[in-house]
C-alpha cells in the first residue's frame, strides 16, 4: 500500500521536482498537485483522497515545506494543526522520513532551533 500525497506549492519547478522525487519511492504516489491553498481544497471537495497534504505553509493538519525556520513560524505551524514542519533545504531522507512519520501519527520537525 503507498502513501497517497497532494503537493501544493506555488513554484511550478520546485513543485515538480518535489513530486518526482517522492513518486521514485516505492512507498510514496503523488496523486494530486496545486499551485495553492484554494486548488489543494477544491482537490480535497472533488473526492481526491490522500493520505497527506505536503504544503509550502499555512494550512493545519498537514506537513509545512518551507524555506521559514524562526521560531514565530514553527510555532505558528504547531497552533494551527501541522504534523510535520520541514524546511526546503533539508535532505530528501528528512522529506521522506517526514512523511512517513506524519502517516503513522506522529509529529515531525526538522528545524534546529
């Protein structure tokens, strides 16, 4: 069984490069992409099911990807919902390990405060 995964970023590259990395996973299927916050529902509204959102900031109950690491935005991410908090520059093992993590119920952050 894979990891179903919406992609919501609004930079046309580093969207696509951050889904063909995860669709290289055995475990990981990208099934929808958006460019923002108001596509990534519309997708959800459609019936498009995924097991996690993997957004660039500011939507709870999903994974944060973004380049913000001082302290008012990890906490902001925290009060809002988010399971998972991972800066942009990390490596593709932290993404992945994120993921994973946030799949099983647990939080994951990445940023070294």
């Amino acid at each position: 069984m894979k990891i179903k995964l919406i992609v919501v970023e609004d930079n046309d590259l580093v969207r696509k490069g951050i889904i063909g990395l995860l669709n290289e996973q055995d475990d990981l299927q990208v099934v929808g992409e958006a460019n923002n916050g108001s596509e990534a529902i519309k997708l959800l509204d459609q019936g498009l099911e995924s097991d996690i959102v993997l957004t660039d900031f500011n939507m709870p109950g999903i994974i944060i990807l973004t380049m913000h690491q001082r302290a008012e935005f990890v906490d902001r991410a925290r009060s809002a919902g988010a399971s998972g908090y991972m800066l942009k520059d990390g490596n593709f093992d932290e993404l992945f390990a994120g993921i994973r993590s946030v799949y099983t119920g647990e939080k994951f952050v990445t940023v070294g405060l």
